[in-house]
DNA sequence: TGCAACGATGAAAACGTTTGCAGTCTGTTC
DNA sequence: GAACAGACTGCAAACGTTTTCATCGTTGCA
C-alpha cells in the first residue's frame, strides 16, 4: 500500500513542472493535449487525486460548509440536512456536520471545532438566537451563517411563520368545532420555536374567543412524560385536543394515550408541528403543521452561497401547510 | 471584520516565534506560565484559532472520518450516524457525512471527495460489498474502512447477523400461530441486507416445513406499492403475516393496507425490521427485528479508530433483539 | 527580416502549521 | 570556578498545493 502520491511526484514521473500537473487537474485547457493525457493517466495509475489540504491551504479556501443542528434523530433535521447538502454538492462544496444535542456546550464546541477547520461558513438551529453564545462567537468569527428553523432579527434565517403557523393549525382545530386546547411543548428555554407557536396558539386563541388553551411542558423535546399527562387530562374541564410543538412529541402523546386506554382521535384529539414524512404513515395519519424541512435545508444553503459569493443573506419564510390528518376528530357543535 | 490572524501575527504580536506560539496550543506544559497565558491571551483577544489546515497539512493528518450513508430519512442511518459522531468526538475526530440517496454514481462520487478531503478513515454503508466499485477503490485507496450494516468476508464489517434474525423473526411469526408468510422488500440488488433477510426467511420457512414464503419486491426500498400489495393479497391462500425488510417499508404497507380497508393486526399481521425507536411509537407498535443502530455507528468507528492507532479492525457481529409489537396478532390454531 | 502575439511550460513564493535541533540562560554540583 | 543539567525558546525546513511572472519557441503579419 503506498502512501499517497503528491503532485510532484507526479510532476517528476511524468517530467513536467508541479505548476503543470496542477493546470492538468484545475485548468485544463491551457495545456497541450498530449501533455494533459501523460499526466492525467499516470495520476490515474498512480491513484493520485490532489489533496484538498494542500489546496486549500494554498488557496485559503476549503469548498466546505459547517453545519450544525440539534440532532438527527428528528427526521425534521435529517431532512433539512439532506437538502441543504443536496445544494451544496451542487455548488461544489462538501459538509461537515455537527450535533448538539439540544446541549448548548456541546453547540459551542462543536462550533469552534468547525470554524477550526475552516469551513466557509454555516448553517444551523440553535436553541434561541437572542441569546445564543454560539451565535455571538459566530458574528465575530467573521464567518458566514445562515439560522434554519430559528428566526432573528439580528441575523439571516430561513423559516417557517411559527407564530402565524400555529395560530392557523388553531383555526382548523375550532373549525371541527373544538374549543378547550392544550399546547404541549418540551422545554421553551431550549426552543425559540416552540415559543412562538405557544404565543401563536395563545394568541389567536383568544381573537378567536376560546378559553385560554393550558399549556404543560414536558422534560424532553420529544418524549411525552407520562403523569404531567395525565394530570392534564384529570384537570375539571379537560381539552379535547392536544396541540403538539413537533411531531415526535405527538407521536409519543398519542402512544401514552394509548396506555392510558385513550384512543385518537376518538377519545381525543392530537396534531403536531413539523409535518415529517412519518407522520402521513402514521395510522390514522398525524394531523400536523407541515414546514418544508428540505426545502428550509436547502435555501438556507442558498442564502450562505449567495454571501459566500459576495453577496448578502436575505432572511427568507417559506410558506407552511395545514396537514389535516385522521388524528384530529371532527365534533359535533356543542 | 478582520479576516482570521495567523499563528504568525500572533507570535509577531507577542514577541515570539512561530514555534512558541504553536507549543502554546499543543503542548503547553512546555512554556513558562508567563509565556503561554501571554500568548492565550492575545489569542483570545484576537479570536486566534490554530487553522487545522495548516495542521493538517503539516502533520499529515486531518483528525477527520467520512461518513457515507444511504439517506438520514431512513431513522436507522441516522441514528448510525450519531453513533459514530459521538465516538468520533470522544477520540478528537471530526466527520463529514455524505449521502448517497442509494445510488451508486453519487456513492463513488461522495467517496471520492471524502478522500480528497484526506479522511483518515471511512464508514461506509454499500449496495452490495461484492460487487461495489466504491469499495474497490477505497481499498485501493489504502485508506482504512469499516462497513456499517452490510456483511462481507473481505472487509470488516459491524451488522447484526440478518441472516439469523430474519430466521428468528419467522420462528416469532409461527410462534403467534402464523405459517403463510410473505416478505416484503425493495429492490434486492440495492441491498445485501434485504437479500440477507430474505434467505434467512426463506430457510427458516423450510426448516420449519412452513409453505414457501412469496417474496414481493417494491420498486422503492421504503414505500409499498398498491398494486402489488393488492395483488399480493388477492392470491389464492393470501398470507397472514407480512414480513417487510424494513421498518419504513413496514409503515408504508401498513398505510396502504389501512387505504384497502384492512386494519394490522386485525385482519393481518406486519412486521418490519430495524426496531427504529418510532415503530414502539406507532399504535399499534410495531413488531421488529431490532438491531442497535446507534451502537452499530459507535462499533464500526471504534473499529476504525482501532486500525488508526496501528492495528486492525475486526468484523463484528452485535446482537439482534426482537421486538414484539401490536402488529402481529396471536391466532389461534388452524 | 523583424516584431508582436500567442501557446505552452517552468521557477519560485506563499499559504499556516509542526518539530528536530540547536541555542541561551539559570542554577547546581564538585 | 568549571562543567553540566535543565528549562525555555528560536531557527528553519517541510507538508501539497496554486499562481504570478518569466521564459522559450512558433506563428502571423507588415
């Protein structure tokens, strides 16, 4: 097994200069023909490819973004990762990705660790950008950075309407005649998100004359804890349905309903927030907000392409959809 | 916004050489107290952070594994994934992940710009090990890999044995008095694994002198076709049990099924394989052969890290588990 | 014939680090 | 007082590229 062979070596076996191995890889129309062939297939015996270390370092440039999100376990972000890459392979570049966890030392970390290897610039979720570490150290870095899924005034990102998509799901909810809802969340501090589809609820909730929706927070973003439910459902006048802040929370509702010999949307109703594929899978399929999470991926690489090229970053909501789904049940006008 | 200092102005800055500046980071018990805090000061000041370019270069090594999985829509490679990052964080490593939506020409692509990147090392889920032009290369490559998922006697590998837990999941099915089996998978020549489960299946039938399983493949590797479900269904004696290579696929018939006004497990039983955590999530939850993804990811780049240290890694086999779920019915006796 | 322009290639510097070797102190030991 | 050890730091080369500038033939044209 050799060790890779470097430029020069190729330059030395095949009698030409390092400069024009080089233009045989990046520009090949300057070099005579014959001379092209010779070194392009003695690279191709050799298995030489240029390293991107030594290009990069030459040209301080590594073709390579950073990209750093909560976790792959939620399909939302697997997605948006899929289609944020899909567009940066387009544009030539690579990915370095990172996760946190929901864990904010782990997001700085992991951060640093990027902007160490150069990437050119970043897209990421963070738990609230206003004040977000990560964030701050990112401005100053200098390095180009796209938010997904957060919004911001203080910095470009690429979203759905939290606030108004939440309202609007509330809007269908009544309009199959509930009225008594209950939003459940994981913990807001960690989510800027599931704030503002909290407001959203509570807001259209009451233009829409509804009894204040409760709220209950769980421990975790998307694990239901059993007793917390319970205890709202035991509450004097409970909800008929229970408005999820993400899918994977609804799902993991509608599973401890079900120990709880509840059956959805019979006995109650659960929708959530994310519209991941799954959810249309799921039997009865999951009433949700849908949010183009591919799409945010993908524009949000968009956008740091357009600064990486010298251009700016427009802060870009894409439109979200209802996507009514058998776990909501159509009830009779009190 | 002051483009990212050298290792150099910091030490003109100081007052020291390159040199000093540089042990400052790697080895810093080597300075005088008053030296190093000197240096990391003015470094923070600046916002320095030695470029792992430069290091990578220098030293020959980039502290970087390539990840190339099939897709993270598939909660399976996903979980894989976090697996290996975590392992690889633990180690001082960093991962570029790339995708390769299953296709073969995307596949040899991504691999290659993972090792122009200079990877030392790679995880690699494949079509088929025998027969991957990838693999071939990579091995040319001389640069360490170890497969996720596939199984190979050439290369190391970390899977469960599918061979064997497809076996057991049939003996599980006739255990709940089920004996007209039919297995349901995507197109065999995209993945070993399915072509593994599928003779496991198979061979277990025969042993167990249960008629001969039909065998339905789906165009897509995670989404049942109606029509040759339907078909398959409308056979003579129709199978009480599907078996499907996958969890998605599993979801998806399921879905399908509930469209033809068939409900799981009551008028047929379901399985899938995988035991991704939404299937215990899904009501009914849904019976799997579970093999421990994450674990698998954290294996195989444990295994990696082991040949990066000098030595060799081993093909290891981790245990499957059965996951009973409300998918498959309990018949009673013909 | 002379000169410009062009095509093809080379020489060398530069990118940001790391590290073996050598050097300068200081303090210690006979 | 000399030799020496140890602590600390500097010098300079090297890693694999890219790119500017220069060079050398050739060709086209006046």
């Amino acid at each position: 097994m050799p060790s890779r062979p470097s430029l020069v070596q190729i330059a030395e076996r095949v009698g030409v200069s390092p400069a024009t191995v080089s233009r045989a890889f990046n520009r090949p129309e300057l070099l005579n023909d014959a001379t092209r062939e010779r070194i392009l297939a003695t690279a191709r015996q050799l298995g030489f490819r240029p390293s991107k270390v030594g290009s990069s370092l030459r040209s301080g440039s590594t073709r390579t973004l950073g990209l750093l999100l909560p976790t792959m376990s939620n399909p939302v972000f697997a997605a948006c990762f899929e289609g944020a890459e899909e567009r940066a392979l387009k544009a030539g570049y690579s990915v370095m990705l990172a996760t946190t966890g929901y864990d904010a030392r782990r997001e700085r970390e992991a951060a640093r660790s990027l902007l160490d290897h150069r990437v050119e610039g970043m897209i990421l979720t963070v738990a609230d950008p206003a004040r977000s570490a990560t964030l701050a150290e990112l401005a100053a870095s200098g390095v180009p950075f796209v938010l997904a899924y957060n919004e911001s005034d203080r910095h470009p990102f690429v979203s759905v309407d939290n606030f108004a998509a939440a309202g609007d799901m509330v809007e269908q909810l009544v309009a199959s005649g509930h009225r008594r809802l209950a939003m459940i969340s994981g913990p807001l501090d960690a989510s800027d998100r599931a704030s503002k589809r909290l407001d959203g609820v509570l807001d259209r909730a009451a233009r829409l004359d509804l009894p204040a929706p409760t709220h209950v927070s769980m421990p975790r973003h998307t694990a239901a804890d059993r007793d917390r439910l319970r205890s709202l459902l035991s509450s004097p006048r409970p909800p008929s349905a229970l408005f999820c802040s993400n899918d994977l929370l609804a799902a993991s509702v509608i599973a401890e309903l079900a120990t709880l010999g509840l059956r959805v949307p019979d006995d109650l109703s659960v929708c959530g927030f994310d519209g991941m594929a799954f959810g249309a899978l799921m039997v009865p399929s999951l009433a949700s907000v849908h949010q183009p999470s591919s799409e945010i991926g993908s524009q949000a690489c968009h956008e740091l392409l357009k600064a990486l090229a010298g251009g700016s970053s427009r802060s870009v909501r894409l439109p979200h959809r209802l996507s009514g789904g058998g776990t909501v049940a159509r009830l009779a006008v009190d």
